[in-house]
C-alpha cells in the first residue's frame, strides 16, 4: 500500500523493499544509538512486512518505521527513525500515522515501544500521539542505559 504524506515535505510511504536496505541501515546507523546488522533489519521485515514502511523524498529513502505483533491483540514499535536532514518536517508523523492506520487494519488494540529515558524529543513526540509511560526498564539497552515503556490504545 502506497500512502501519501499530508502535512510533510513531499513524499511517499510504501513498504519496505530489500533494495532499500543500504539506506535504512545508513539512517539506522547515524539516527539510532543501538547497532543494527543489515541481517536483523532484514529479519524483522520478514516479521510483519506490512509494518515496515519507509518515506521517500524523490525517491530516497529518508526515515523509516518497523513493528512486530508483540501478541494478536498489540503491536509494538521496533525501529523508527528519520535521516537528520529531514527531521522536524512532518516525515515522523506521516510515518507515525501509517504505522497505526495499519494497526487499526489489522485490528490491533494497543502498541507500545520502548525509548531511552533521556531522549526528550522522542518522549514528546510519542506523547502527541497519546502514548504513555508505562514502566521503567533499568539497564535496557547495550551501554546500561533505562528506558521507558510507552503505549496507547490504537
């Protein structure tokens, strides 16, 4: 499904092709403090292809998102990330707003995501979209730093 942006710089969302793999992986690399192999982002495609939607801009990839179905009734959000030079110009929320229109599809409930506990920016977006922290998870990611739990009903 070929998703149109409303309200960001001109685009598309489409799903995820493996020939979009050196791009993710470059705005995985430079956007996300975890390391991700082209292997394991491969992989989670192969999860629920349908959540993987990437956001091209004259046909370069410039941000992505990736989820899983955590269980039959919640989705979760995996990755997501926007290349610096595209950020804070509607290209998240566009993503955002495919992301759980599919959820809402596919008749999930709720989604969560985890995101560290410093990230500001992040926490902020994520609350506009009505999610809530949830938890805490000391230690989550590889260098020992927390992070959050949030969610909201789809």
């Amino acid at each position: 499904m070929v998703y149109m942006a409303i309200n960001a710089v001109a685009g598309t969302i489409r799903e995820f092709s493996p020939k979009d793999i050196e791009s993710v992986y470059r705005i995985a690399q430079t956007s996300l403090t975890e390391y991700y192999t082209q292997a394991l982002i491969l992989d989670l495609h192969r999860e629920w292809p349908e959540s993987f939607m990437v956001y091209t801009v004259a046909g370069s990839v410039v941000g992505f998102i990736v989820g899983s179905k955590y269980s039959r009734t919640e989705a979760r959000i995996l990755l997501f990330a926007v290349d610096e030079r595209f950020r804070r110009m509607g290209v998240g929320s566009a993503l955002m707003d495919a992301f759980l229109s599919l959820c809402r599809e596919q008749n999930m409930l709720s989604v969560r995501l985890e995101v560290r506990t410093d990230n500001d920016e992040a926490i902020r977006f994520y609350k506009k979209y009505g999610f809530v922290i949830t938890a805490m998870l000391p230690n989550y990611y590889s260098d020992s730093s927390n992070a959050y739990t949030m969610w909201r009903i789809v």
